[in-house]
C-alpha cells in the first residue's frame, strides 16, 4: 500500500516575523489562499486517501496542523518533542508505517513547497511507487532547472536505470551541494544535474535497511523505540529517541553514501519558496516589479517585496529593493541583499529574553 508522508517539522525562520515558532511557514497563505499545508495534503487528494497520510511535526503544532488540514485527526500525526531534522523524522515515519504494513511505500514530501501541475506529479510519484514497490531502491525526484540557482542541491544524473510507461529512472551519479553562480551556471547547461527536491519514494523496510548501514546510531536509537511502540512508555521513548539521536538530513545521512539511489526527471514547476526574495518568483508584479501583499501604496517605487499582515496601511514612496514586512507588532524593513541573514537576526534577538514574545 502507498503511503504519504508529510515533513511539516520546521520552523521556517527565513520567512519571520510572519512565520514565527508557533504559526510556521507551512501555515501560512504564501502561494494562495490555502495553508501551504493544506495544498500539500490536497496534491495528493485521490491518489492517496487521508486516513493512509501520515504528518510528522511539532508537539506545539498538533491543533494548528489539525484546524489547517479538515479530515485530518490525531491519528495521523507523528509529534516529535524537539526538531531533529529530517532522517529521524522519516525513519519515525517508516518505523511505524512498517509495523502497521510490512510493504509499505511511503512517498515523502515538505509540506511547504510550491509544485504545479498537480497531474504531472501524481504521475511521478505513482511511478516512482511501482518501482519501489518492486525493488529496495531509494527513489529521489530531481527536477529539471529552469534557471542557475545557488539557493539549491543538486543531484547529478548517471545512466539510465529503466523506463516504465515513458519516465525515465537514472542512477543518481552524485549529490551536489549549493553551488557558487559559476558552478550553477554550469549545472543549469549541462542538463545532467537536476534541482534536489526533497521528495522521496521508497519502502519503508528499504529506508530502514538503509538508515542502519549509514546511520546506525539513529538506527538503535529507532530500535531501542521500537520495543516501547504501542505501550504506556511510547510518549517517554519518544522523548529520549529524540534526546539521544543525532540532527542530521536524510540526504547526508543516506542518500550520499547509499549505492541504491535512483533519480526521476521531474518536468514540473517547483520551488521550494525558501525565502522572501521567492514571492518575486511565484506572486504577480505590478509593472515597477513590486511584489504586494495586503494593504500597501507604493509611489515611485521599484523591485520591492511588501507584506502587510496587520490592519492599516504600509506607504513606500521613493524605495527600491526593500523587503517590507508587517506582522503584528513587528514591522521588519530589509534590503534584499540581506534577507538571507534573517536567521542570524534571530540568534541575536533570542539572545535577549526581552525580545522572546517575538520570536
């Protein structure tokens, strides 16, 4: 049986002050006037029915993610303690989806990605699902780059593994790092590197297998969970599963070092809408290039981001290249060459007790 497995753990700093500790990204209307949560349960509606969708995130998120996704419930939920990145999330994921289907595929996505059109990545997944089915081969969707982009991995395709009702699989050759522009600019021309996505489709025996060859250490901390599955003592198990495993990305982890990857050529629209800077790619310019959200007059203005999440009113006059953000009692002002620093900005505001009601 096909699983959907649903990474909403993080707290997508880059996007503060209007996603904050408790309303992250992936509850926010960035790309529509949906949850970027709840678009990415409906891309899977009638493919994968919700009762065999599992989200892993926060304890704190549990009501928010329940009041964002209807015909979700708490049996869908796996609520990790701590964040932990993302190979302990998916092998929690693939520890109990197992125990509940021994032949369990699961397909994993972020839950705060912007991908169109549905159809086409229906079409990839339940391809790469078939083969996984069949096989113990770890399955990534790289997809084709429509420009240089720094801001990305990439994955290096290798020869053709098998074509199966007209997509292609490739052995995935090497997984690359964000690259410098020049190095981008290579991979965007060469047309065998690929953007790293972040989607997956493998079993749930194959992920674990893999996990305890390259990350034994989260393996027997899994392990030692494992026998507490179903008992009074899962709430406290979890608890030390997640104090004494290491953070670590599923992408270091396994999927550099395992020799059973396989890459899909994904032609579809996707961005990962990892910073402000991404709302000049996905939301409509005026004709001065200013992206606006919310009650917001700009005169002689030009190439601006402004967001106005409040009540009243944000006036630009005479500025260019500014990030502008209004949410609630915090109005951040940005020059776009700084907004990858947010984060930074964080660490210092945390510094200051004073300032945690803003975090």
């Amino acid at each position: 049986m096909i699983y959907g497995v649903i990474l909403a753990g993080g707290r997508g700093e880059r996007f503060w002050p209007l996603s904050r500790q408790d309303n992250p990204k992936q509850l926010l209307k960035l790309t529509s006037k949906k949850t970027m949560m709840l678009e990415t349960v409906d891309r899977l509606d009638g493919f994968i029915s919700k009762d065999r969708i599992v989200i892993v995130t926060g304890r704190h998120l549990k009501d928010k993610i329940l009041s964002a996704v209807p015909g979700i419930n708490d049996d869908n939920l796996l609520l990790e303690p701590e964040g932990k990145n993302t190979c302990l999330a998916i092998g929690l994921a693939a520890l109990h989806l197992k125990a509940r289907d021994p032949e369990a595929v699961m397909i994993v996505l972020s839950s705060d990605h912007l991908i169109s059109p549905t159809e086409k990545l229906v079409s990839l997944l339940r391809a790469g699902a078939e083969q996984a089915a069949k096989s113990n081969h770890l399955i990534t969707i790289g997809v084709v780059p429509t420009r240089a982009e720094t801001a990305y991995g990439y994955i290096e395709l290798g020869g053709e593994f098998a074509l199966d009702g007209g997509i292609a699989f490739y052995h995935a050759k090497q997984f690359k790092e964000k690259p410098n522009p020049t190095r981008a600019q290579e991979y965007y021309l060469d047309r065998k590197h690929l953007w790293n996505s972040g989607m997956f489709v493998w079993r749930a025996d194959a992920i674990l297998e893999s996990i305890a060859k390259f990350a034994p250490g989260i393996h027997d901390c899994l392990m030692s969970y494992q026998t507490q599955m179903g008992k009074k003592g899962e709430k406290a198990a979890r608890e030390k599963l997640y104090c004494d495993s290491t953070s670590i990305s599923i992408d270091f982890a396994v999927l550099e070092n395992a020799p059973n990857v396989l890459t899909m050529k994904g032609e579809i629209k996707w961005d990962d809408v990892g910073s402000w800077l991404a709302l000049g790619r996905i939301r409509n310019q005026d004709r001065a290039g200013n992206v606006v959200m919310g009650d917001v007059l700009l005169d002689g203005s030009y190439e601006n981001i402004v967001v106005n999440d409040d009540e009243g009113i944000i006036v630009g006059f005479g500025v260019t290249d500014l990030v502008i953000v209004r949410a609630g009692e915090i109005v951040m002002v940005a020059h776009k060459t700084r907004v990858g620093e947010i984060k930074d900005l964080l660490v210092k505001l945390a510094a200051d007790e004073k300032y945690d009601k803003f975090l």
